[in-house]
C-alpha cells in the first residue's frame, strides 16, 4: 500500500512538472505577443531615423488660400482686425515669456509702427529719444503711448525666385541669404520659400542655420513667377507660426510677376490687413527687358514702400551681398512707436500714417514705416463674453 501511494506520489509530481513545462511555453508565447507593439511601434522611428538626410523631404505647398482674412476684392472694403502681436507687463519693455515668445504692452486700440531712421547719405540714426517722433494719422497729430529702440529678435520669411530665369542666379543669391542669417541676432527665427508658378516651403521657421541653408538648396529653377501670392501666403505663415512679434519678409526675384491669382494692390492690402509684416525686396533686373524691367521695379518699390520696408536694385549679383548685410543692419537698427488713434474706431476704414523725426544735432531725417494701416470696428462678443456681460447688469 505504501509502494501504491509512493506510486501516485510521484505521478503526481511528474504530471505537476509537465503541467508547468507547458504552461511555461504558452507563457513564452503570450509574452511573445504582447511584446510585439512596442516593436511595431518602434518601426517608424527607425525608418525616420535612417532616412537619408541629403534627399528633399515632402513640403506643404504655400499656394492655398488659408489667410485670415476676407479676399481683397474691389468691393470688398469691410475692415479687417488688425492686432499686433507686441503686447508685455510694461509699456516700451519686451519680455521674454517661457513659451520662447517676446512680448510688449500695449492696449487693444493701440496702434504699433515699427520704424527705420536714415540720414540723407542713408546711414542710420540710433540715439533718437520718444520727443524727437511726431506721428500723424490722417493728418492729425498723435500722441506716442509708448517707445522702444533696442535690437529685437526678428521671424523672417525669405522668399526667392526660383522660376527658370534665375538658374544661373541661385547661387549667389543663397549666399547672400546665408550671410544676412549670419549677420542677423542670433535669436532670430526664419523660414525659407522657394517660389516659381508655387510657392514652397521648403524650411519652416528656425533657428538652425544649417537647416535654412539646406532649405535654400532645394531649388528647381523652373517654371513663371506668382510672386504675390507668394507674398500673401508667406504673411500668413508669420501670422500663423512666428512666435517673435516683429516680423520681416524678404523677397529677391529677377522680374514682375505673371502668374499670381493676387495683383499688387491686393497682395499689399492682404499685408496691412495682417498688421504687417514689413517687406524688403531685391530686384535682379539688370538681365530683363526694359519693359518688363519698369513694371518689377514699380510693384517692389511700392511693395515695400507701403509696407515701411525698402527696395534694392544691384546693377549685378557682385552687389547681392553687400546688400542683403545692409538689410540685415536695418532691419537690427529700428525704432518701435506705439499710439492710441485720435479716431474713433467704429469708424474702421484704411488710416493713412506719416512719421518724422526731429533732432537738433541731426540733419534732414528720413523715417521708414507702414504707411497705414485698416482699423477694425467693434464687432460683437463671443457668447462667454456676452454671458459674463448680463451676469455683471
């Protein structure tokens, strides 16, 4: 009897073993599976990681119509909200807020100008104080609310030609780009568009310079030139994405435009309708006809003109560098002025601006800045406003 239960003693044991042995494999099976999503998940990263960085990456295309504002059609002249993004705890004083953002006080009617002063030799002037400002806004004088001249941090949008007429421009253009970032504050942001019949963005804003140099080599000279819409939809990407409130476009391009769905007046008005950006420009136009030549020189200038910005015609690309280090010095050497419109602002409307500068140890004095700007009218509150409004009566 003792043998018979020694016996199933050890049946027992060996059936105990086995069980195990088995529920150990299916185990290891089990594990198995719930161990595969973390490689498949892994999967994209690795192949991301390995992708060859020397190939053109897939880029959004810039010519979609995504501008905050009404399109700019003769019959179109309702207002458009124009509020500047510099607002910060004191007035004349930029901070720094710890989303990277730098900010100035201001109230929401009041009106921002960023401003360039030059001598009649074109050098810069920079120890004017608030006094020697005079602003008027349709004529009538303005008082300053605030002042600031300090050499802020910029996001810049360059834009360059890249239709089949500046092939053999390229490349001393984007050297001349390269430098301008180089010689620009160091906390500046930039983006890169590269456009023909489209524009492309090919490095959205950074500050790695090494990023906006790959950007500017991706090139494929090719194609006709929509050089408005290129400027509509690249102010629209400050608008959207730039994280510094003084905001900069530059755009080089070697004749007139011939294939935007904008015109000049149109892409102007979609500019001061976003509260800016000031816009520089580079023509190359030593190479175009005459007549094509006339009717480029005409639309940069008044692009940048009403945009407080100015226009650069080098006789050749020998002169691109020098130029874009003196756009680069002006766009660091610039004064900010803040008022509160005279005007009631229910009148909305477009209001005409015109700054000078007065100093008794300086000469004749030439002031660079928007030449106006479209006031919104108060619209009505968003719902919670309305809400806490009769919660208050």
């Amino acid at each position: 009897m003792f043998l018979r239960a020694l016996a199933r003693s050890r049946n027992l044991r060996l059936a105990s073993l086995v069980t195990l042995a088995l529920l150990g494999n299916c185990g290891s099976s089990l594990l198995c599976q719930i161990q595969r999503a973390p490689s498949t998940q892994a999967e994209p990263t690795m192949l991301v990681s390995t992708r060859d960085p020397t190939l053109p990456e897939i880029q959004p295309h810039l010519d979609v119509d995504h501008d905050p504002v009404p399109s700019p059609d003769a019959e179109d002249i309702s207002p458009v909200t124009v509020t500047s993004p510099l607002t910060s705890a004191g007035p004349g004083e930029i901070q720094k807020g710890q989303d990277g953002s730098y900010t100035m006080h201001k109230d929401v009617d009041e009106v921002l100008l960023t401003c360039a002063v030059v001598d009649e030799k074109g050098q810069p002037i920079q120890d004017l104080s608030r006094g020697d400002f005079h602003v008027w806004e349709d004529g009538s004088p303005q008082t300053t609310s605030s002042f600031m001249h300090q050499d802020q941090p910029v996001s810049l949008g360059i834009l360059i030609d890249n239709s089949g007429s500046m092939r053999d421009k390229r490349a001393a253009v984007n050297v001349a780009a390269l430098n301008l970032l180089k010689a620009s504050n160091p906390q500046d942001s930039a983006f890169i568009v590269n456009f023909s019949d489209r524009a492309i963005l090919d490095q959205g804003l950074t500050s790695d310079t090494a990023l906006l140099n790959r950007g500017l080599s991706r090139f494929d000279s090719k194609g006709t030139t929509a050089l408005y819409d290129a400027v509509a939809a690249s102010a629209d990407e400050l608008v959207n994405h730039a994280k510094l409130p003084k905001q900069v476009l530059l755009v080089i391009t070697d004749g007139a435009d011939n294939a935007s769905r904008l015109n000049l007046e149109q892409a102007i008005r979609r500019v001061q309708n976003l509260g800016g950006p000031v816009v520089y420009s580079i023509g190359l136009l030593f190479g175009a006809d005459k007549e094509e030549s006339e009717r480029a020189r005409d639309a940069l200038e008044k692009l940048s003109q009403e945009t407080g910005g100015i226009a650069y015609f080098p006789h050749s690309l020998q002169d691109v560098d020098s130029i874009a280090t003196d756009v680069a010095r002006d766009i660091r050497d610039q004064y900010t002025i803040g008022y509160h419109s005279a005007n009631p602002v229910n009148l909305g409307g477009y209001r005409v601006v015109h700054v000078e500068a007065n100093a008794p140890k300086h000469g004749k004095m030439i002031v660079r800045t928007r030449r106006g700007y479209f006031a919104q009218k108060p619209g009505p509150l968003p719902q919670h406003a309305q809400t806490a409004q009769n919660a208050k009566q």
